[in-house]
C-alpha cells in the first residue's frame, strides 16, 4: 500500500511539472465563460421544453405550419450543404494547388459571406433575381422565378454556406504529403486514380466536416432568407422565421419547443458526423 502510494505521488508530481503555468485558473475561466454563454441558455430552454405534456409537444410539432416549415427548412438545408460540398471542394483544390491571376482577390471573395451582413445577402439577392432584376429580367420570361421559392431559399444558403467547406478543405490540400502522390504515379496510377485511391479518402474528414458545418449554418439562417423567401405559410416559410414569429405572439412554449427540436436535430447530426468520422479514421489507422 506504501509502495503505491509513493508511486502515485511521483506520478503525481512528474505530471504537474509538466503542467503549464495559470493551467487551473485558464481552464475555470474556460469552462465558466462556455457555461455562461452556450451551456446555461441551451439547458434552459431545454428544461423549459421538458415541462409540456406529451400531448403538447405532439400538438405542437405536428401542426401543419410546423412540418412544413421544417420540411422546408431541412430540405433546401441539405441540398445547399451537398452543392457545397461538390463545388466547395472543387474550388480549395483549385484555390490550393494553382496559381492563376486575381487569386488574392478571390481569396477575399471566398470570406465574403462571413463579413456581410445576412440582410444585405437577401436584399441583393431578391433584387438580383426581380423582375426587373439583372438575371430576373432573363428567367421570368423564361418561366422561371426564383424569388419567393424553394429554389430562392436554396440558393441564398449555398451563398452562405459555401465558405465552411472550402475553408475545411484547403489547409488539408495545403499541408498534403506530395510525395504519396508522386510515389503513385511512380507505380503507374493515373491522375483519376492517385486522387480516389490517396488524397480523397485523407480529404474525407475534412469534407465531411465542412459539409456538416455549412448544413448547420443553413438551418439557423434567417436574413439572407426572410427577404428571398417571401414568408409564405405552407411553402416557403422556414423555422427560425417561424419561431420568431412565436415569439411576437407570445408563443414563448411554442417558440422553446420548436427551437429545442431544431436543437435536436443539430446535435444528432454532429453525433453521427462525428461517429462515421472516427470510423474512417480507425480503418485508415489514425485511430487505436
């Protein structure tokens, strides 16, 4: 029992010394500053949710309004997130691995939709697409109107969505190993194979995180949404207008139930994103 003891303390002791200085007092104002901010707020709106009946909840979310807003919301969410995921990749390959004229200011470009204001993305957006608008004046004849449709709201989330993939990717691209892809082609792989067979499935974590995080800014996006949409009940009105809507009812329970639900369904989806991220990861042995 001695001998144990005086082994923990050594133990005890080694790792202490490595221990950086202000260690304890950082991590308490670390974890103070997170409970403050994202913590407490998600754990009372939590437990306010946890006081209605099962027959409310059910009545709630399964009101029409509601679905369809949640229909709508989910829907465009994830196909702005695939598009992303396509073109977003294409452009930090491009972006990485070339050297083309105005490239700094495409990099500025590509951090746009973090820096402006939501509101002004939907104001020029719902003017672009207008009747009078420069590519409105086109499409309307043509039959196709954007503003105030499913397919308005999907292309003001690939808008702002677009920056989290290309921005996950490129480091990846920046810091790849180019001596794999050489070792590749010096055992005969074609350009198509060497990207499938060696970068992409390193690329995939990165992907999938980026794709992940675009689909959850999409669904809690609201200004570059609420002016492109049109608001319309039933077919284009989305949740977090819906849930600002319930609130200027006083709808307080309403507005809680639906935004927890809304809390569920991002939390799920990390969860699972997290999960098939690991499992990659382990079968490429970069995980015990």
């Amino acid at each position: 029992m001695v001998g144990f003891l005086i082994k923990f303390l050594k133990t005890k002791r080694n790792s202490s010394r490595f221990r950086l200085p202000g260690f304890g007092l950082a991590t308490g104002v670390t974890l103070t500053y997170l409970s403050v901010l994202v913590l407490i707020p998600l754990a009372v709106m939590v437990l306010t949710s946890a006081t209605v009946t099962r027959h409310e909840l059910v009545a709630i979310l399964t009101n029409p309004r509601v679905v369809s807003a949640f229909r709508v919301t989910v829907s465009t969410s994830i196909v702005a997130a695939l598009i992303n995921c396509v073109f977003g990749t294409l452009v930090a390959w491009v972006h990485a691995r070339y050297t083309y004229p105005g490239k700094r200011v495409m990099d500025a470009l590509i951090d746009l939709p973090f820096a402006l204001p939501t509101a002004v993305t939907g104001i020029a957006l719902t003017a672009l697409f207008a009747q009078s608008g420069w590519l409105g004046r086109f499409l309307i004849p043509l039959g196709v109107s954007l503003n105030y449709s499913w397919w308005g709201i999907t292309i003001a989330l690939v808008f702002v969505g677009m920056p989290f993939v290309i921005r996950t990717v490129e480091p990846v691209l920046d810091d790849f190993d180019k001596e794999l892809e050489e070792a590749a082609r010096t055992l005969g792989a074609t350009p198509l194979q060497t990207f499938l067979r060696v970068i992409f499935p390193l690329l995939i974590p990165a992907v999938l995180t980026g794709t992940t995080l675009a689909f959850a800014r999409c669904l809690g996006e609201y200004g570059s949404v609420v002016f492109i949409s049109g608001n319309m009940p039933l077919k284009t009105e989305i949740v977090p207008l819906l849930i600002i809507t319930k609130l200027e009812q006083y709808d307080y329970l309403g507005a809680t139930v639906i935004a927890s639900s809304m809390l569920l369904l991002s939390f799920v989806l990390l969860l699972v994103v997290n999960g098939i991220q690991w499992l990659h990861r382990r079968r490429l042995g970069m995980e015990p």
